[in-house]
C-alpha cells in the first residue's frame, strides 16, 4: 500500500486562485451585511448603467465583478465569488460524447443544475442538458403488406418501419424504474457551443458571443431579453428566465464566473458554458465529472494529447446537424 | 423584493438543513451502486465534499476531485501520454467488504497452511457464494475463466498477473487489460472510463479504475441492458406550464 | 416659429375635443389600456411568468401582433403608392391619412416588442453610441432601423403635408416628393426585413423559405388596405369628410389582387412542404392537422382560410365588390384571417416541435390576451387622434387662418386655405 501523499491540487486551492484574483477578497460579508440602504440603491444602479462586459476595461470589469460579489454575497448570505478569468492562450474547449455509453441516467442534467446555479422548483425548473430517449423501433413482419395503397399491388409507401434513430421523435419525459431501458438508446443534448453560432449572429447587442477559447458566453447583465438566439438555436440550448430565478440560499454554489454560473436575474437567456468557471480554472465541467459511464470527455482541441483530439483522431465521430454549417465544438462518437 | 409567500419555503428549508446536520452522515455512491462510496461532509465553509442525488443517491458533484486519493503509481505505458504522479485513484484495497471480516486468515496476504494452493477451477462451497455463486460457472469469460485466474493463489489481498505477480486492488487495470486490450488503450488514454478533475492532458486526474465502474463477477448476468447494469434515473424534467402528461411521447404513429 | 406653436395648440385643442360618441370611444379604450398598464406592471415586477410562453414556445401573442402589425404599418404604402406614382385622384386626396396609420401601426410595433421583451428597461442597450446596435449581423437591429425609420419618414411627410395644409402655403415639391418615393421603397423594406427575421433561420423549417418575405408583403397589401377600407368607410359615414368611391375600389382592386396571390402562395406551401413530407413539414402538419394529439391551432388555421377564401370570393365578382356593405364584410374577413395566418398561425408551428423534436402546446392567458388588447385599444387611441387631427385639417377646420389667435396675422399674409401639390 502506497502511503498517502500530499494532495496535488485541490478544489481549494482553484477557489484561493479565483479568491485572489477579485478585489472582493478585501471586502468581508459582514460589512456588506451591514451596508445602508442608499449604498445598495446605489450599487443596483450602478449594475443598471454598466456596459456590455466584452468592452469594458480591466477596471471596469473588476469593477462589475465586486459589485455582483456585494449582491450576491448579501442576498445568498455566503461568501460568493465571481470570477473573470479570461480565456487562456492555446486553448479551444471541445467537448466529446460517446452516444454508445450513454445510459440516459440524466445525472449530468442534474450536476449541472447543483454547479450552475439554474433555477429550480416547480413554477421554473431550468436544465442546460436535454437527455433524450429514442425507441429502436420494430420492422415487423405482419405489416410488411400494410402499405399504402394497400392491396394494390404496387405500394407507394409501406408501414413495417417505425422510427429508429430519430432524434424528433425522441422521448424528453422517459420516467421508467431503471435506465437502460430495453430496446432504447440515449442522446444528451446541450449547448454545442459552435464555431459558428446562429445565436450570437442574431442577437441585436451583442450581448451573446464567441469567447477566444471557444464557448459562447452570455452577459446576463446586457441581456434585453428579446429571445431572438432561442429561435435561432438549432440545438434547443437556451433557456428564458421567465420569473426571477428560485435558487435556495444553501444550493447555491458561490464559486461563480461573471459569464458562466453567477445567478441569473428574470428576463435574461442563459445556457451551457463549458462550466467556465471551472474550466478556465482547469477543471472538468460538472457533467462530464459525474458521468457514471464516462461517456462525456472534454478537452483541448489544439492539444493533440488531449482526450477530445485522440477521440477524433481515433474514433468516428460526427456532429448534430452538421448539415447547418454551425460547426459545433461538441462531438458525438462511438467506439 | 421578496414574495412573501418564499418565507415559509425559507424557513422549511432551513428547518430540513437543521434537521440534515443532526441526522447520519449522508452517504452516497460515486459511479455505480456497490461500487466506491462517499460520506457527505464539509471540507470548507460553504463547501461540501460532495453533493448527491437526493432521489437516487449519487454523487452528482465533486468539491474536491482528490479527496482520499492517493498516486496510482506506475502504469505500464508506451503511446499514453498521462503525467506520472498526476495520476491519482481513490485506493479501494481497504474498502472491499470482505477484507476485515476474515481478519487473519486468507486475507492478509498470506495463506493458512492446508488450504489449497493450486491453480485449478474448482467448486467453492461455503465460500464467497454471494458474490460468485457457482465457481465453476463465473459469468464473466464465457466458461474460460475462474477466481484464481485474477485472484492471487495464495495472497488472497492481490489480484495476480500471468506470472503470478501479485496486483494491488488499486490498480485492476493491470489485470483487466491483459484481456481486454483494446478497451485498456482507450482507457489509458482518457477515452474510456471516468475521469475527474483537471482536464488538461498535463493535469491531475482522479481516474477511476475498471472496478470501480464494473462489477467483474458478473459481467454477463441477463438483467443487463447493452451491456449495462441498470440505474435508477434521476427525475425527469417539469414539463412545460400547459401541459399536464407526457403521454403523447409514447404514443406515437 | 409662431405658426408651429400655433399649429400644436390648434391641432391638440381640435383632437380632445368632439361628441359624447367620440368620448365613449375614447374610454371604451382607455379601459383596456388600464389592463395593459396593470399587464405592464406585472411584466415589469416579476417578469413574463404570467405569461403562456415556455422554454419550447418563447414567442408567442405579443411577436405575433408585432408581425401582422408590420404588414398593416407596410399595407399604408397601398394609398401612398397609387396617389403619388399614379397620381390617383381619389387616394391623393387622403393620402395622409395612409400615413396616420402607418405611424400608429409602427408605434404598436413598438408596443408589442415591449410587451414581448424580458428587460424592456434595457432597450437602451440597443441605443448606438451608449449602447450596441449590432449591424450588419442582428437581423432585429436591421428591423428596428427600417420600422424607426418608417415611422419617421411617415411623420415628417405626414405632418409636413399637414402643416402645410393648416398655414395654407405650397408644399415644397423637392422636398415633399422624394420623401414620399423614400418612403414606398421603404414601406416594402420594412416587412421584408421581418420575414427576413424569421426566414433566416434554419433552426426553424417552418419558417425558412425563400417565400416569406413576399408573402409577408403580400399579406400585408391584403390586411393593410382591409382595415384602411374599414376606416374609410367609417370616415365617410361618421365625419364631413367624403372620400371619394374610386379610392374605395382601387385599394379593393389591390385586396383582391394581393388575397388571391396570398392564397396561391398558401396553396404552394401546403403541395411543397406535404408531397415530401419530410421532419421540416411537422409544423405544418401541426398547424393543419395536428401532430400527437395537439390541435390547439387547427381551427384557427381552417377558419383563416375559410375567411379568407371567402373574402377572396366577395372581392373577385366587381358587382359583390362594389357593394359597400359586402365590400366591408370581405375587408373584415381579410383582416382577420389575416391576423390568424400570419400572427399565431405562423409564430407558434415554427416552435412546434422544438429544433429537437419536442411537442408542447401555446395557449395564452388571460393577462396575455388582456395586455395584446391593450395594446391595440392604445394603437387605435393614437390613430384615432391622428386621424381625427389630420380630417380636420383635410377639412379645414384646423387652419392658421381661423386660428383664433391668428386671425389677424394671416389674413394679413393673404394666404390661400388650400395647397394644392400638382
């Protein structure tokens, strides 16, 4: 038995090097607690007036960031970072799933939900992660004559086939004991976070685009909630808040990225973001971390070592919708 | 701002989190039921070890990937590029259920004179019957294979290799992959299996190993599903307001 | 200076007042526009959870009030077009009363994109200079240039002719004609950057054809005179002023044109999106037939179209046509069978099913209905007043020379009561 070493890395220690890195760490909650009523007006329309977070200076953006840590950390009544970690040079996220190990156990939705900080609850329950179930479907031989028109003769069209693999046709509410189910396979859908992505393309200001290492983030704060990049999203990724978010004090994860997992506010498109604040602090997104099978992998696409790029050299991989020119960055394999 | 109508939902939960700290420490399962488990506790303020599946049990969320994780040590590798020492696994030796119970006996690592020390498929009788339960018939090799072909002969606390070297439970992967090759190169290289933490090739990784994952005891019982034993799902979505069922997905054409 | 002063004093004291009918109609609308104040604040408070819209259906009532409301603000184009290219008498003569209620159907626009918006209190975001305004890429900063810039081309053209009408002086030719001609290419510009809105995305089958836009438009030379018969018609019986028969029969002429045209395309969708019958043809099927049990728009889509056949029917015989009475019947028909076919009926199958296969239903709710009401009674607040404002000028009764505190200062001018442009 090998003695136990000292730890590596830790999750602590990404938190200390987000910590460090705001101004906020100065600042203690309890002051904040403390803070008077006209400074928190204040503070709100100082949030109202700001600009789009992409053109703001590194002041500014600091800026920003501290004063979401006052909210955030007064309204959720813990000590709540939020990050700005830009994007890394030499990095393009990607993202692989193996289509053949996917068992629709849905616990990626649901790791999802507890890292990003989504809204929960029955009046608005938000997920980033769509599992799909599709039948295999039956060619039976009782109806290879039931075709149309029938007794005929010749058939314009048959009816011996039920869809198989077809993603319309798929099951989004499956609720059975125990996955797998006989006779189903499973296709998780989330952001595929393109490199051409018809929502940024759409979007009237800009508030919904590309980051330099991949992901399409969203600054919630310049959201003015026009709902054009859910109509223009092929891939059905993004979600509305239709009322301001529930998210219960003690669910909430204070470990928060300005364009990722910080809280929402009503009115605001959110989605998918890689978990940027925890892949641009090195770590694995919550999904593919929880995956029971490992049927999720991430890495980086200009790393040939990495565990996407050997995927794609390696395996057969194919992307949804390809068809639609959005070249995702997500890609769907089998063994 | 507030509704007053979140109130009583504040104050219920906060009466469940009272209620949780004096309740038994939670403990949740990390890839499959039966396989590595996980006690719930704090390791930070506002930072627990794990978060878990309140409908099924499972860990749904890391707070520190390394956690009771110790190097896997050496791997024999020639094309996998992974970082020697960056590579950790949680160690499973001192967690499988039968070691302490027979204390002294075969499990130490040596084996008490007068049992049995050769190699030959037999029939256990009394012996280990709750997880094999015929050892003649192991559903996993298609009738090739028995207990002593991956369980050291006489170091009960091993698994063996062909030469009969011992193998630590820690590192099954240098069992498995004698037969199963193919998977083992994909494994090696982060293409199969489970993986956390850091995910950059250079990272730390906490790799989940082939037994954590697989039940190698019955790999080919009929309850599967493509191979797969099976889960309980977590809760599906709410459907959208207006709706009330989920029928009209099943009953389609 | 003075005369302007005294043109806003004139024209505002002349609108507010007028006849007990007058006032009823005034609060009948005042009444829904405090339902869609209550709406707004609703909105404003706690976002659009009162709403029906889900994650799978996100547009719905408000967006398609706000499309059909973009054809009836183009349709204005069909007065504009004939009076000053053909130089139609009759039309030339009331020709800005087609700018009244382009201005009044543009700024409805506004007000549906403001229901329909999550952070209305954030529009200024798409301010340029303080805000982004993402050209040349977003199709809806393109759509907002084009309707902004229509309803001021139809502001300054319509108020100028109207000032000018009210001090009696010549229209400035060199000015007034090119901001008429501006202003048709424009009116066509404007719904066709909203089909290009939807058109141009291919997440969408339902709506991702190169059809949409001239369909769009024609559909709106459909409903847009519709409801400017209507008015004329009314205008005629209610008011002093007479538009004259000819007028009425060519927007006919154009209704029934622009309907049959509208009904082919129609026609061509249903052969080309059901012959193959391929997964893009699901919203279609959705919208006819219904697709899993879900029927919700079935009957809106049938009794559409039965509407409008039959609207189609009146206009084609000239003898039905110009009967008045069955004249105003059709025109209702195709304005309302319009505002089905391209409001709900289009919206709503191009999010049924999701881009990934789901079904769900739209239906929306009463503050939904109640705030779309709203909406239009203040719509048709603002074109009352407009066209109440622009008939007294066409009538004279709004005039610098009888002003009463300008009697003295134009008579002295001696200027004539009425400008005449050709």
């Amino acid at each position: 038995m090998e003695a136990p070493v000292e730890k590596p890395n830790s999750r602590r220690s990404f938190l200390k090097s987000a910590g460090s890195l705001s101004i906020s760490s100065l600042l203690g909650t309890a002051a904040l607690m403390t803070m008077s009523d006209d400074a928190r007006a204040n503070m709100e329309w100082a949030e109202w007036f700001q600009g789009n977070y992409r053109l703001m200076s590194e002041e500014e953006k600091a800026l920003a960031r501290a004063r979401l840590e006052r909210r955030y950390s007064r309204e959720y009544g813990k000590k709540v970072v939020v990050d700005g970690t830009p994007a890394q040079e030499g990095v393009l996220m990607g993202y692989a799933l193996n289509i053949k190990k996917c068992i629709g156990c849905r616990r990626c939705a649901k790791a999802c939900v507890e890292e990003n900080n989504q809204s929960r609850g029955k009046d608005q329950e938000i997920e980033w992660i769509r599992v799909l179930k599709m039948e295999k479907g039956e060619f039976s031989q009782e109806k290879m004559n039931q075709g149309y028109p029938e007794g005929l003769g010749i058939q314009v069209g048959g009816n011996a086939y039920t869809p198989v693999g077809d993603v319309l046709e798929g099951e989004h509410y499956y609720q059975p004991d125990a996955v797998p189910e006989k006779d189903a396979a499973y296709m998780p859908i989330a952001c595929m976070q393109c490199e051409k992505p018809p929502c940024v393309k759409v979007c009237p200001v800009r508030t919904t685009y590309r980051e330099a290492d991949g992901p399409v983030v969203i600054d919630y704060n310049w959201c003015i909630g026009c709902r054009m990049c859910m109509s223009a999203c092929p891939y059905w990724a993004r979600r509305f808040n239709w009322s301001d978010p529930n998210l219960p004090k003690e669910a909430m994860n204070p470990v928060t990225h300005y364009l990722g997992n910080r809280p929402r506010m009503k009115g605001v498109v959110e989605k998918c973001t890689f978990c940027i604040q925890r892949s641009r602090q090195g770590r694995y997104p919550a999904c593919v971390e929880v995956c029971p099978t490992g049927a999720r992998k991430f890495g980086n696409l200009l790393d040939p070592n990495s565990e996407v790029s050997r995927i794609i050299a390696r395996k057969n991989v194919f992307r949804l919708k390809a068809e639609l020119n959005t070249f995702p960055k997500f890609f769907y394999f089998m063994d | 701002m507030k509704k007053p109508a979140f109130l009583p939902a504040v104050l219920l939960l906060w009466f469940v989190s009272l209620a949780n700290a004096w309740a038994e420490p939670v403990k949740c399962f990390e890839s499959r039921k039966g396989a590595s488990e996980v006690t719930q506790r704090m390791i930070g303020e506002d930072l627990p070890n794990v978060k878990c599946s309140p409908k099924t049990g499972a860990v749904l969320w890391w707070g520190n990937p390394f956690d009771g994780t110790v190097p896997m040590g050496d791997m024999p590798i020639q094309d996998a590029d992974y970082t020697r020492g960056k590579a950790v696994v949680k160690p499973r030796s001192d967690k499988l259920g039968l070691l302490p119970l027979c204390g002294n006996s075969c499990h130490t690592g040596s084996l008490p004179k007068g049992f049995p020390t050769s190699k030959d498929a037999r029939e256990l009788v009394m012996m280990h019957q709750a997880i094999v339960l015929d050892s003649t018939k192991l559903p996993h090799g298609r009738g090739n294979i028995w207990c002593l072909d991956c369980h050291h002969s006489t170091q009960r606390n091993k698994l063996v290799d062909h030469r009969d070297k011992p193998i630590s439970f820690d590192q099954p992967q240098q069992l498995c992959g004698k037969c199963h090759g193919e998977v083992y190169r994909d494994w090696r290289e982060g293409i199969h299996g489970k993986r956390i933490g850091e995910w950059a090739s250079t990272g730390t990784k906490r790799w989940f190993v082939c037994t954590e994952c697989h039940n190698p005891h019955n790999v080919q019982h009929g309850d599967r599903n493509r191979g797969f034993a099976q889960h309980q799902p977590e809760k599906a979505p709410t459907l959208p307001k207006g709706m009330k069922t989920a029928d009209h997905e099943r009953q389609k054409h | 200076m003075d005369k302007l002063k005294r043109f806003a004093v004139d024209y505002v004291t002349y609108v507010v007042k007028g006849s007990p009918a007058f006032y009823a109609w005034i609060a009948f609308l005042c009444l829904f526009i405090l339902c869609l104040l209550y709406g707004t604040y609703l909105h404003a408070a706690d976002g659009l959870r009162y709403t029906g819209l889900t994650d799978q259906v996100h547009d719905g009532l408000y967006l398609a009030n706000f499309v059909f409301l973009v054809g009836i603000a183009a349709g204005a184009v069909t007065i504009v077009f004939p009076a000053y290219v053909y130089r139609h008498k009759g039309l030339h003569a009331v020709a800005v009363l087609g700018e009244m209620l382009a201005i009044s159907a543009v700024l409805m626009c506004i007000l549906f994109i403001i229901s329909h918006m999550g952070r209305p209190d954030r529009l200024w975001h798409m301010l340029p200079i303080i805000g982004i305004y993402n050209l040349p890429h977003s199709m809806l900063a393109w759509d907002t240039l084009v309707l902004i810039g229509y309803m001021l081309l139809n502001f300054v053209g319509g108020f100028y002719f109207l000032y000018m009408k009210y001090t009696g002086q010549p229209l400035n030719k060199k000015f007034y004609l090119p901001l008429i001609y501006v202003s048709i290419v424009w009116a066509l510009s404007i719904h066709t950057v909203t089909a290009f809105l939807l058109n141009t995305m291919p997440s969408r089958p339902m709506w991702h054809h190169s059809m949409l836009p001239i369909r769009f438009i024609l559909t709106a030379f459909a409903a847009g005179p519709s409801l400017i018969i209507l008015i004329f018609l009314l205008v005629r019986t209610r008011t002093r002023l007479w538009i004259d028969n000819s007028a009425i029969d060519l927007l006919a002429t154009i209704i029934t044109y622009c309907l049959g045209l509208s009904l082919f395309l129609t026609l061509s969708e249903v052969v080309t999106e059901l012959y193959a019958n391929t997964e893009h043809a699901l919203g279609l099927q959705y919208l006819m037939f219904g697709v899993h049990g879900f029927t919700d728009l079935v009957p809106w889509f049938w009794g559409s179209l039965a509407a409008c056949v039959a609207a189609f029917t009146i206009l084609l015989r000239p003898s039905w046509r110009s009967n008045y009475r069955l004249l105003a019947v059709a025109c209702a028909l195709a304005f309302s069978g319009i505002w089905v076919e391209k409001g709900m009926g289009l919206l709503i199958p191009g999010f049924i099913p999701t881009p990934i296969g789901e079904f769900t239903q739209y239906l929306p709710t009463t503050l939904e209905i109640f705030v779309t009401l709203g909406n239009w009674a203040l719509g048709f607040l603002i074109l009352t007043v407009l066209l109440k404002g622009a008939i007294g000028i066409l009538l004279g009764d709004i005039a610098y020379a009888k002003s009463p505190q300008g009697k003295t200062t134009s008579d002295a001018a001696g200027i004539s009561a009425t400008p005449e442009l050709m």
